[in-house]
C-alpha cells in the first residue's frame, strides 16, 4: 500500500467533507469518516455504526465513490466503497498519509470548569484549533461541581460525544479524549511529565519584552512534544495557584494587555500556537 499525502483539509458542511484532487487536476468533494483500528486491514476497511446509514440514506453513495477514513490516531485512508450492506460499509484502501490536520506537537488543554453550558462551546472550538486532549479542572475559583459521580460521567460522555463531531466537522485525523474532571493538585502532576507548560496569566508581563519572551516560547515548541495549557475559570486563578504551577515547571505567558473570558483565552492560545507552528 502505497503513503502519500493526498487531499487538502478544507472548513467543512454537514461535518465532514474533505477537498480531494482528480487525475485531472479538478477538485471534489470526499467524505471523511472514522473507523476502530481493528476495521482496518491490509487492503480494506469496514465502516459499522451510525456511519452506515448516513453514508447510505442520507449521502446516498454509491459503489466506486471515493471517501477518506481515519482510524482517529492520525493516519487517514483515502478509499473507495467496495460493498454497501445493512450494517456495514466496506471500502478498498487507495493509499494513506499521516493526516495534515494535526500539528506537530500534542496540545493538552487543562481548563477550569466554567459555569453553564461555556465548556460545551470551549470543547468544540478547542478540538477545531487542533487540541490533542482536553481535562477539565477544579481550581478554587471554580463554581461548579461534579460531586456526584453519575452527573460527572454523564457530562464527560456529552463532551466526549461533541468533540466526535467537532473532529468529524473539522477534518481532523483523531478524536480528542476529554479525561474526567480533575483537582489542581493532580492536574499539575500530570501536567508536570510534559515537555512545555503554559499558564496565561492577566498579571504576567505585558509589556513588548514580555510579549515577544511569550511569543518566542510558542513560537520555539519542538516538533513531537506534549504542551499543557492551562485555563482559568471565571475569576481567573488565584495568586497562588499561578506560584503553585511555577513550582511545578509552568511558565506564564501573556496574552496581551485586554482581560480575556475563560471561553476565550483558550481558544486564542490555541489559535497563535497552530499559526505560528503551522
């Protein structure tokens, strides 16, 4: 089987539509779906599940249509359906290439919960800026708590669940885990094992040497490390959870002179680390 790169990652409708190139040169749309690892073999791959009936009842395809496959650890398939049945699609491999969706590095989001439905919306963003993997945290300034084990399962199966189709939506080569929520303490230990640890911080320096020390530290992650970002939730963190994470290896960085929303920051650090390391 043949490795090439072999489409073009393009903003997606209907969740998951990929540019793809003809002999010709013309472009077309591809579909762009997810399979387990154990449905792929040397020649082909199997698509089960919900995945069936929209490729048959809602797309309507049809045998020789050509469509992309990912095994969502980051290798993508381009492939042509073979055979279209009740429960399964199955689909010759053409060629695969490690996905150009993903960067080069894993991002590891550590947020502090925030109220309402606002983690909802940062997973969804988050997973379409490329974050790798993304643990919610219980810091002091959080205000909701998942006590109750049952609330906290259910929750962390609707998140799981939202960055499936924010991944499907975006193109990306793999779905990000959202772990169970954690304390700060045990965040930072995790956290403690990666290679760069970031903590946006309103009191960090602001001022233009500051900025450019900060951009220099995004700008400066090498290829095939695990980063951590961590968030605030409403209120941001207390000064000495910002001394604690020090403590622990993490830098602070600024990310300018305006006071930014927890759903915010996030989604601006992830948006300059994947520009910069693009």
């Amino acid at each position: 089987m043949k490795n090439q790169r072999f489409f073009i990652p393009a903003v997606c409708v209907a969740g998951a539509q990929t540019l793809g190139q003809h002999a010709c040169g013309m472009l077309h749309i591809m579909y762009h779906f997810y399979t387990e690892k154990s449905n792929i073999s040397e020649d082909t791959i199997i698509i089960t599940g919900e995945d069936v009936n929209h490729i048959k009842n809602v797309l309507r395809m049809k045998e020789g249509e050509e469509i992309i496959i990912c095994d969502s650890e980051g290798t993508d398939y381009h492939t042509r359906i073979k055979s279209l049945d009740r429960d399964e699609v199955i689909a010759e491999i053409l060629s695969s290439g490690i996905s150009e969706a993903e960067m080069s590095f894993r991002v590891h989001l550590f947020q502090g919960l925030p109220k309402k439905d606002k983690m909802e919306m940062i997973i969804q963003k988050s997973v379409e800026l490329g974050v790798h993997q993304i643990i919610p945290v219980m810091t002091k300034r959080v205000i909701v708590k998942l006590d109750d084990k049952k609330k906290e399962e259910t929750k962390i199966k609707r998140w799981q669940a939202i960055s499936e189709s924010a991944a499907k939506q975006s193109g990306r080569g793999l779905i990000p885990n959202i772990s169970g929520c954690l304390s700060y303490k045990e965040a930072l230990k995790l956290a403690q094992d990666m290679d760069v640890v970031l903590i946006p911080y309103e009191n960090a320096d602001n001022s233009h040497e500051g900025m450019k020390a900060s951009f220099d530290l995004i700008k400066n992650i090498p290829a095939g490390s695990d980063v951590a970002v961590f968030i605030g939730p409403e209120g941001g963190f207390e000064p000495g959870e910002v001394e604690e994470a020090i403590s622990f290896g993490a830098k602070p960085i600024s990310l300018g002179k305006r006071i930014l929303r927890t759903e915010t920051a996030g989604m601006m650090l992830l948006s300059v680390i994947g520009f910069v390391n693009s």
